[in-house]
C-alpha cells in the first residue's frame, strides 16, 4: 500500500452528494441493471469517445444523441487533438486526482481548451447574474471543473495546460439540442479543490462517512439495495479491492476506479 491518496474526479462530488456512498463505491461494483438514462449517457459517451456502434449496440436515443454531438463538434471548428486522455494528476504531497478528460481541443479560434459532453434529459439551468458575469450555468462551476482545470506536470500536447474546459450539454426535452457552457479557471480553484480533496481523505481514514439519506435514494442511487440492506442486495454487488484510494489507479475498460 502507497502512502499517495488516489481520489477520482467523479468521486468528489459523490462524496459531497453522500459519503456512505463514496465509502461503498471504494468497496464494490455495481453489477445490477442499469437506469436507461445513464446507459444511453455511457453509450453516447462510448461512440464519442471513437468506438464503433457494433462495439457499443447503442439504443436509438443514444445514437441520435451521438450523431447529433458529433455534426455539432464538426460544425462549429472544433479540432481533437486526443480523446479519453487519462492522467494521475498529484495535488499535495499526499493527494492525487485520477481523471479521464473526454477531449483535449482547439476551438475555431485556435484556443486550446478541454471538451467534456454531457448527455441528459433537460438542460443546464443557467444564472441571470453573478460576480463573474451573466449566464453562468452552476453546473459547470463544479468540482469537475476546478480537477480537471488543474495542471498535470506534463501539459502535453499543449505547451501549457488549458485554462478553460468547455461542456456540450445534448438534452432531448423538446426535440434535441445542444447547448454550451464553460468554466475558466479562477485563483480560487486550487484553494476549493484541495480543501475538497483533504476532506474526502480525512473522512476515509477516520471511517466518517455518514449516510445522507433523501429523495436521491429513491432511484437515483446504485447503492441504495447494499446500504438499506433490501431483500437479495448481495446479488447487486462484487467486492473490489482493487478500488482502495491507496493503491495507484490503473485505467480499465470498464472506469471501475
């Protein structure tokens, strides 16, 4: 076992969202069905990212979805440089971000900056007004942002790392569309971030990771059934050890890190 706290990115905002599940994620998989959204998000997700529909067997909606995303990233002057770009990022001495940046690009303008797309059934609620301007969506001012706005050590392909990520949010609420958001790193992302971080640690070494049980109980969580103790949850979940936060991270097919 290292001494290196491996934290990823997804889990930052689980954390906040529920420890308890946090703590049960480090330990199993989810082997039980999955919601119909999130399998169409992975598809999409999947053909993005350059696997071919015969790997994937896309629903429709997710395939609609995908070629809708990608005629928007052709048709507004998009160039990928790399996709599915995974990186150990360390951030304290003790700390390291595990991330998958779904596109490392360049806009029209030939600004460099991260894509992340987002498949989902509305859209992103935007703010009227805030300090840093207008039609602010809060989504894009998370977590996700400030860890995948921090630098790695090797910025490559860039001579410097992005300062911008970029989120193309496809909603089929009304028909399909995609809209945009982004996120531009602020000097106060790395404070936030690292403040995040050291509690997701503290919490972990101390076994504090209390249940916050609420309406995202009801259909939203996969590790509702293990941690309500429901009638047949063994069947739902495998034991894992490769997903202990101190043993470095090794990327697979399946992100079960």
């Amino acid at each position: 076992m290292s001494t290196m706290f491996y934290i990823r990115q997804s889990s930052i905002g689980q954390f906040y969202a529920c420890p308890a599940k946090y703590a049960f994620s480090r330990k199993y998989d989810y082997v039980g069905p999955v919601s119909w959204w999130l399998r169409d998000g992975s598809q999409a997700h999947a053909l993005m990212a350059g696997q071919r529909p015969d790997q994937v067997e896309p629903s429709d909606r997710a395939l609609l979805m995908f070629q809708r995303m990608s005629e928007y990233v052709d048709n507004h002057g998009y160039t990928i440089i790399e996709r599915e770009v995974f990186q150990v990022v360390p951030v304290t001495r003790v700390i390291s971000l595990v991330r998958t940046v779904d596109a490392l690009v360049y806009d029209k303008d030939r600004t460099p900056m991260l894509l992340d797309y987002k498949f989902t059934g509305r859209p992103w609620a935007e703010l009227e007004a805030t300090g840093w301007g207008p039609g602010l969506a809060p989504q894009a001012m998370g977590f996700q942002s400030k860890a995948y706005l921090h630098p790695p050590k090797d910025a490559t392909p860039f001579k410097k790392w992005p300062s911008i990520i970029r989120y193309l949010v496809c909603d089929d609420q009304e028909g399909i569309t995609i809209s945009r958001h982004e996120h531009i790193r602020r000097p106060t992302d790395r404070e936030q971030l690292v403040g995040a971080l050291r509690t997701i640690k503290d919490a972990h070494d101390k076994d504090r990771t209390p249940k916050n049980e609420g309406f995202m109980c009801a259909k939203y969580c996969d590790y509702r059934a293990i941690c309500m103790q429901e009638p047949g949850y063994s069947d739902l979940y495998k034991l894992n050890e490769a997903k202990d936060p101190y043993e470095k991270p090794i990327r697979s097919g399946d992100n079960s890190y």
